[in-house]
C-alpha cells in the first residue's frame, strides 16, 4: 500500500529537499497516462516495427547486471544517457517525438527512487512501498496485459475496444485530464 509505515519511515531517511522530488502528484498523473498511451500506440499498431521493439520492453524479464528490468529503461529514457537509455529514447521518440515534453517519461534524477514491476494479469496498476531493505523507495507496478480484441468499428459493440479509442487516447496531451482513459481496457499504470 502505498504511504504505509515502511513508506514513510524510508522518507524520513531521505534528505528534505530530495522528498519534494521523489512523488509530485501532477507528475505522476502524467507519467502514468504517458505509459498508457505507450501502450495503447503498441496495440493500435501492433505489426510496427516500432511497437513490436517497444512491446520487448514490457515482456523481456531479463533483469541485468544493475539489477534492471527491461522497462526501466523505457521509462527512464533520455537521449544523454547510456545505450540502453539512448535505445529506448530513440524508439519512443520515433512514436511520440512530435509531442513536446512527453520525453522522458520519468525524469531521469527519480531512477535511485523508483522500482519497476511489469504486471500481465491486469488493466490496472499501482504504486506501492518496497521493503525497509531495499535500496528504491517505490515500486511502479505496470500493467500489461494481453491485448484484447480491438474492433475497426465504432459501432460494433462485441469487442471491449475499438482502434478510434485506441487512437484518441494516444492523441490526449499528456498534461492534462482526464489522466485515465474512460474505457477501462485501456490499461492504467500508475494508480
């Protein structure tokens, strides 16, 4: 849960400016609908190129020699950053580059802060508190589920989603509401 004991007793290791930086509420807002909209661009455009290498990084588990999963690149994609960082900036910038500010996802000074855990068996995610041991102070649980049937058709009422919902929620700004999309197939990361 997020804001129990362990939460806040890691806060108050932490220096009092550098609290100020770890969870700003409209910056979170934000950053979860831009992982949302990171995955409703994979599944609109699924056969891409672009989305079946941005798709890698929700499904490769492999954790690397920093104790790094695959996402966490995604969301802490820069383009001053090492090559992992570079390669998923890269990728998103091919995606998203025309909208100003929407890189990176996260801000990159968050990283010592911030966990990651891809979720696969649900539409919602969440943030919660890591153990007093560990060296992050929160865990960003994502979802990715599988993609469900998505119709062409605005009018066909058979199928959870349809592309034009896909489409207008990848085209929502980013900086502003609604931060969820109204159709709840459309995963939301970071409740």
């Amino acid at each position: 849960m997020f804001g129990s004991r362990n939460f806040v007793s890691k806060c108050s290791e932490i220096n009092e400016n550098d609290i100020v930086e770890i969870i700003p509420v409209k910056e979170l807002l934000q950053m979860s609908k831009k992982l949302s909209q990171v995955i409703a661009y994979i599944w609109l455009n699924q056969n891409s190129e672009i989305a079946k290498e941005l798709s890698k990084y929700f499904t490769d588990t492999h954790i690397d020699d920093d104790n790094h999963d695959k996402i966490y690149y995604l969301l802490f994609a820069h383009e001053s950053g090492e090559r992992e960082y570079q390669k998923a900036y890269e990728l998103l910038s091919e995606a998203f580059g025309d909208r100003e500010g929407f890189l990176p996802i996260f801000n990159p000074s968050y990283r010592e802060y911030w966990g990651t855990k891809v979720i696969y068996n649900a539409f919602e995610g969440c943030i919660l508190d890591v153990d007093r041991n560990d060296k992050q102070t929160l865990v960003c649980h994502i979802p990715y589920p599988p993609r469900p049937i998505i119709s062409d058709s605005e009018c066909d009422k058979t199928t959870p989603l349809t592309r034009g919902e896909l489409a207008a929620w990848i085209k929502q700004p980013f900086n502003i509401p609604p931060y969820c999309s109204p159709n709840p197939y459309i995963p939301t990361t970071c409740t």
